[in-house]
C-alpha cells in the first residue's frame, strides 16, 4: 500500500543499461503497483520520473521546505547519535533521536516517520520506534575491533553509498585514520561509473581495492577497465591482490 522512493542513481547498469530505463522501472513501479508514494522530494531524479503521476497520493519528504515532511535543525555531533525537528506542511511535530550514524539517516529515518503516519502510528510510537532501531546489518555495521583499530562492514557498492559511508566514518571517528578497503562487484558498473569511484574513495585515508569480482559478467567482454585503472587515480591507493585476501 505505501511505497518509499529513497533516490534513483545510476545503479545496476548491466541490466537497466542506462539512467532512463531505470527511471521508467520506477515509473512502472509506483504506476501499477502502491497506492502511497513517500519520496525524497529533493531529488531531482526521483521528482522527474513520478511526474504527471495520478490517482496516487504523493508525500514528499526532504530537507528543503517545499517538501510535505521537512527535516530541519539537523544536529549529527559524531557518534551513534543525532537529532532534528520534523515539520509537516510548515507545522512542528516532533523532536526525533536517532541511534545510527550519518546523516543520510536523517532521511531514511524521515521516510519511515512519513510512511508511518500515513499507515495510522501515533507520533510518539513513531519516535520511539526509530531511536530504538540500531541499524541494519551491513550497513556500516561495527563488526569488532582489533589493536585499536575498528573494523566496519557497508554494503556500499555504488559511489553515492561510499559517500554517505565514508563521510559517516568521518563523523562517528572525526580524529581517526579512514581506511577503506573496497571490492567492485561487476565490470559494466565500475567502467560506466569509474571518475565518480575514483572521486569518493579518494576521501578515505587511505584506499585498498580488490580486482572486480563478478559471476555473471566476463572480464573478456570489458578489457577497458580494471581495478588498477582505480587505484592508479586514487591518492594512497593500493591494489589488495586475491593472494592477501584473508
């Protein structure tokens, strides 16, 4: 019944091919298939392809306030904890905590709080319910820590996820060293998206990239791209052979 479009990116381009198929996936999508739209407002991407959309109900949610539901006073100190204010058609609502780091949680966590309400919570559940929640697994998930280093696992396979995971590394471990070790998974994503992997990966510290990884793809059939076309781009990048992998 409720759907939530978070974003919409250049993403498993060795199906959609390119931008425009991905953004008419969507459109099939939220056509056929919910009877709620919650969605980010603030991206440009999501707004074009749920345009002229009729007999649904469109929430949009974001940071800016020609958005339904607007986060504002956003305060991300570092750790696993921020807070912001939520306002609905310019009305305060409620003060929200959350319990999971970055601020890209501000508006995944927005979503929820949009998506929620239009399903019949209250708001006090609401805000409960989501400084309750500590995360999910891979997603910059604290997996353990070894002579004072911390080791977090993310799922982050495409440039905007390593973003949001490095600049939420920046902000739980301001003082601390970011290193980032990465594995391409398909050859078509990380030819079509190579400038913008070299650009966010240069953020870390320091960079350790594995060679691409793929079941359902042939190294024969992409001979214009490896992961030293990445590494050799990347300050402090280093290649991670299979032989190191451990």
């Amino acid at each position: 019944d409720i759907a939530v479009i978070l974003n919409i990116d250049e993403d498993h381009l060795d199906f959609f091919k390119n931008l425009d198929n991905i953004k008419k996936s969507f459109r099939q999508f939220a056509e056929k298939t919910t009877k709620t739209i919650v969605y980010n407002g603030d991206d440009e991407n999501t707004v074009d392809t749920l345009k002229g959309i009729t007999g649904k109900k469109l929430v949009s949610v974001g940071k800016t306030d020609n958005n339904e539901w607007v986060a504002k006073n956003i305060d991300v100190p570092g750790g696993f904890h921020s807070k912001y204010d939520v306002y609905h058609n310019g009305e305060f609502v409620a003060t929200v905590h959350l319990s999971v780091p970055g601020e890209h949680n501000v508006l995944n966590s927005l979503c929820a709080f949009a998506a929620a309400y239009e399903s019949g919570a209250d708001v006090k559940s609401i805000c409960e319910g989501l400084n309750a929640f500590k995360g999910a697994g891979r997603r910059f998930e604290l997996v353990g820590k070894y002579n004072g280093i911390t080791f977090a696992d993310d799922y982050a396979h495409h440039p905007t996820e390593i973003l949001k995971t490095i600049e939420a590394a920046r902000i739980k471990y301001p003082t601390k060293k970011i290193v980032a070790i990465f594995k391409p998974n398909t050859y078509s994503r990380t030819l079509a998206l190579k400038d913008d992997f070299i650009k966010v990966l240069s953020m870390a510290d320091e960079t350790y990239i594995t060679p691409i990884d793929c079941n359902r793809e042939k190294q024969s059939d992409y001979p214009n791209i490896s992961s030293d076309d990445l590494v050799s781009k990347i300050p402090n990048g280093h290649l991670l052979a299979n032989d190191d992998i451990t």
